[in-house]
DNA sequence: CTATGACCATACAGGAGAGCATGGAACCGC
DNA sequence: GCGGTTCCATGCTCTCCTGTATGGTCATAG
C-alpha cells in the first residue's frame, strides 16, 4: 500500500527514496525532543512513513544508526565551532564573536547539545565525546580571557563562568525572545568580560 | 525461595517489609544513575529484592510512582533550598552562604538536580516544575544582587549568571576534587560576585 | 527490453516490560 | 491463637520493540 505518500513524507521530498542521512536526520530529531530512549526504529520508520525492513537495509542495527547520529554531531557541532572561533584578532572582538554564536544559534543547535549531554549521562562513549567538545570549547575561551590580560587562574575561572552559564541557561529550557536576550547582552558581556561591549 | 535475604537486602533493613517511600528512593537513586528511562518496576523489584507483585500493592501504576518521586523531590530540595537561603544577615554573606551549599552539598542534591532536569526535558509536568524551582532559586540570588546594591538590570543578570553557571557545572558532569573547587572558590565569588570573599 | 542492484514490505521469532488476578505468608490487635 | 490487614509471590496477558529472512518493486545501465 501506498508508494503514493497518502499525505505528506514528513521529510523527504516527494517519492524519492532514503538514505541513511535521512534516518540519522529523524534519530535527531527524535533525540533532541525525547532522549535516546526515544530513538527506536519502529517509531523513526512510521515518521518516515516507511517499514523497518527498510532501516535494516541501512543500517546493520540500531547500535549502527546511534554511532552515525553521534559522528553527526560531532561533524556539525564541535568542529566548526571551534574553527570559527579560535580564528585571529582583537581578544575583545573574539570573545564578542564567542557569544554571539550562542545568541544567533546559527553554527549549532543548543538543544541538540542538551540531548546530546542527556545521552551522556548514561553511555560511556558519548560521556567521552561530549566532555572533549566541552573542553575545547572552555579551552578557546580560556585562552581568549588570557588573551585580554587577565592571569591564569582568573582567566579559566572566567572561561568556566562563562561557558557553563551558557550551558545552565540551555540546561533549562529557558524559552526568550531575542529581543530580550539582544538587550541583555550587554550587560552580560560586562559580567563575565569585565569590559564594556567593543565597537565592531 | 529467600525471604531470608541471601545477601544484602540493598536498602532496607533486614527483614523488614516494605512501603511507599522504599520504592521512591529506589526510584530515586534509579533516575540519578540512569535517567526516568530506567525507572523500571521490575528492576527496582530487582535490586529491592521481591517480585513486582509488592509494587502493585503500594502503586497503582508506575505513573503513580513518578508523581510520588516528583512530590519527594518538591519537598526534599526546593523548599528548604529556599528557606534557609532566604533568610537575614549581611548581602554579602547571604550570597557567601548560598555559594557555600553549592559546594559542601549537604542541603540538596545536584545529581538529582540534573536528572530532573533531564527527566524534565521530555515531559511537561516535571519542566513546569523544575521551572518554578530555578526561578525561585534565582530570585533569592536576584535579591540578594539587589541588596548588594546592584541596579535592577544587572541584579537580575548577574544572578543568572551565577545560578545558571552552576547549573551548567553539574550538567557538565565535572568532577573536581573538593580542595580544587575550594581553592577555586575565591576567584569565583570575585567573578560573580564582583567583590572579594568576605570575612566570617 | 532485460538484468542487476538499490530500496522496501511482509512475516516471523524473541525479549523486555507493564498491568492484573489470585493465593499464600507474615504481622498485629484482641 | 484467631481473624483481619498488610505485604509479597506466581502466573498469566498484552504491547512494544529488536532483529532476521525473504520476496517484491523501482530505476537504470547496457
């Protein structure tokens, strides 16, 4: 029964066939808005409007599609994050860069990382992971903080702050508009930068 | 077989028979090291050492259990959280104090903290709850900014800050030995606070 | 037009876990 | 020590999910 796609695919376009991006795309989803325990094949393949006979043409099992879920994330979310940041410059104007990847959310998904730290908290292999993207992105800030001046122990101190205030806010599940965020944003930077915001 | 208790009846003591509040901080310490998903009957009936027989003498039904484990949570670490913090005294040390449970952890507990707050992450119910627990607690730290003398805007952001850094802290899953986060502590109350640590 | 490979449906076996029903054991008041 | 209450064991049913096997359908190269 029905090629035809009776209303709509969910996701793909119209008629074509998957490929594994597509069923790691809808393990991501259902990640971020369920947990891994969530993730189950059955479910993923009634979203895609398809059967599980179609899964197990994809993947050798579901313990294949997490570990492809997880590369995902770290292809998407650790690497041009740190990329993008840890770049030249101004130290003041780097860290401004620094948050506001955080406040437009364009280069990552805040939830999927929650999700993703979720995950963490009970599998050893994703822990690992997730502390790793963790510590190099408190390590770009620390050197940013070192950069502007101040000495070491401040300056982890300061990238710890600053990082992990991020993390509780994402942790949650505050829901603000932007313009809120946008207005204090200022005096965010001046907390944890210890400096009024730069031009630029 | 074995109402003789083979080895260690786990929890309670021995022989004793069980009731309402055994189940829950079973299930409490299940969702701390596994997460809502791995609150289970028959695993607690596992590690309690009966059959699930007992549970559906005390619950209803597991749904019944999670309402049980979300009032114990309520009444175990908001309202006291808030009492004792919320009290009289010097600003500054008011703020050293709440800084202090945080650290020494007697008053509440941050894993349990953490899991509920990923338990709240897909459900409803437990995130409006959570959220009323993290606004009152940031209102404490709110007003006590206010008293320090801080202006309305920047009471509220540095009291953010402060409480969402930790609950970043935790949600990180770091582990830190106590004299690291001891010695820590001044430069982080300078950070925060924008004041050194005071006397007493 | 046909053959090959990519993609999917169907049907089966098996395990894990929730919930109910019922009988038995332990305990307590009297 | 007897009867009632409290607590627990045992044995079912049912649902959800994983994994496998096998055959069908579609696209496309030649």
């Amino acid at each position: 029964m029905a090629r035809k796609a009776d209303t709509a695919p969910d996701k793909r376009e119209t008629g074509a066939r998957l490929g594994r991006a597509d069923w790691v795309a809808a393990a991501r989803r259902a990640l971020v808005d369920g947990g891994v325990a969530e993730v189950k094949v059955d479910r993923l393949a009634t979203r895609l409007r398809v059967t599980r006979g179609s899964f197990y043409w994809h993947f050798k099992s579901r313990a294949e599609l997490l570990d492809a879920l997880l590369e995902d994330w770290r292809h998407a979310n650790v690497e041009p994050f740190l990329s993008v940041l840890d770049g030249e410059g101004e130290p003041v104007l780097r860290l401004k860069r620094f948050f506001g990847v955080w406040l437009n959310g364009a280069a990552f998904d805040p939830a999927l990382d929650s999700a993703m730290r979720d995950w963490a908290r009970t599998s050893r292999p994703v822990a690992r992971l997730v502390r790793e993207a963790d510590a190099a992105r408190t390590d770009v800030l620390r050197r940013i903080f070192a950069a502007m001046g101040y000495p070491e122990p401040e300056a982890e101190v300061r990238a710890r702050v600053a990082y992990y205030h991020q993390v509780g806010y994402y942790a949650l599940g505050i829901v603000e508009s932007r313009q809120l965020r946008e207005a204090l944003f200022p005096l965010y930077f001046k907390v944890l930068a210890g400096h009024d915001v730069p031009e630029g």
